[in-house]
C-alpha cells in the first residue's frame, strides 16, 4: 500500500506530465486521477481543485529555479561567473525537468483567461527576474558593468537571452544546451556591455 506521501507525488507527477502534454484547459480531473491510478475523493484528499494542483506545480517550478540561483551564485564572484553559473545551472535543471519547465513558460506566457484566476504566477517571475536585477546592479557598482545603461535593461538583455534559448531547447531538443553555450551567452551579454565600451 502507498504512503501518504507516494500517492500525492504520484498524482503532481502525473497531472505534471499531463499539463505539460495537454497543457491547462484541456487537462481534465478524470485524465488525472485516471493516470495516477487514485480516486477522485483521494486526489481531492491532498488538492482542493484542479487548479489547487496546478498552482503546486507552477510554485515548484518557480521556487526550485529561485533556489538554484540562490545556491549558485555563492559560488563565483564575477557577474561573469554569477551569470554563467545561473545559465549553466538553469540548462542542466532543464534537461532533468523538461515538463516542469513546459509548463513554467507556457504558464508565463498564457493570457489570463486560459487560466484559472486562482493561479499565482507573476508574483513569482517577478521575484526570480529581481534577483538577476540585482545581481547587475551589485556589478554596476563594482564597475564591471557600464553605469550608462540602466540596470533594468541589461537585466532585460541577461535574463531574455537565457530564456529564448530555453524556449527554443523546449521547440528543438535537440539544441542540448550545455555550460560552454551559457558562457557564450554571457561573453556575448558581456561584450557590449561591458565598462569603456564606445
């Protein structure tokens, strides 16, 4: 017999696969319960609603991507090695979480009435966008970063890079993102922003 905690991970495992393929709308409670192999009353034991499960997955997928940066970025000095450390970071967590991610952007990017509006999103990517911010602003004032442009801008440039290429692996897998690639998105970041830059 399952544990407690079995069941409940065999049900965000399946609806997780299930969003990611269907994704919101088209994913129905039925499809769920009827993948994990539970009863409808034993997914509603751990989820008050579809949209309760759903809310789970995207907070896993914006919380577990905020720790990765978090542990990181103590480990370089540079916004070089910081910046590298969190593509490079976020690349390798792609390939382990793939549905994960699928369901993070196409999260992102939905228009409000595809999904429920219990689901909290922005919030969160907000967050994970302030703390590449200030990782730039912290670099601005080291002088590694050219005081001329505005940090929210070079934030902009950092963090859109990352994820179209993110976006693109989850289009074209067979990309295969890799650390070496996350050190050219940085040197190329990095070469027009960098201090003395005409």
């Amino acid at each position: 017999m399952d544990s407690d905690l079995e069941t409940r991970d065999r049900i965000l495992a399946s609806a997780l696969a299930l969003f990611a393929r269907r994704g919101y709308a088209a994913t129905s409670i039925q499809d769920i319960v009827a993948a994990a192999e539970v009863t409808k009353p034993a997914l509603y034991y751990y989820f008050e609603s579809k949209a309760a499960l759903f809310q789970v997955i995207v907070d896993r997928a914006y919380e577990e991507r905020f720790q990765l940066m978090q542990d990181v970025v103590g480990k370089a000095e540079t916004i070089r090695e910081r910046l590298i450390e969190i593509i490079g970071g976020r690349f390798e967590y792609l390939k382990k979480n793939r549905d994960l991610m699928r369901v993070a952007y196409a999260t992102a990017f939905a228009a409000d009435e595809e999904l429920p509006k219990e689901v909290r999103r922005i919030e969160k990517a907000e967050r994970n966008f302030d703390f590449i911010h200030g990782l730039i602003v912290e670099a601005q004032k080291r002088g590694e970063l050219d005081a001329r442009y505005e940090s929210c801008e070079l934030a902009f440039a950092i963090h859109g890079q990352m994820n179209i290429y993110i976006m693109n692996d989850l289009l074209h897998p067979e990309c295969h993102l890799c650390r070496p690639t996350a050190e050219r998105i940085v040197d190329l970041f990095l070469a027009g922003a960098a201090p003395g830059r005409k």
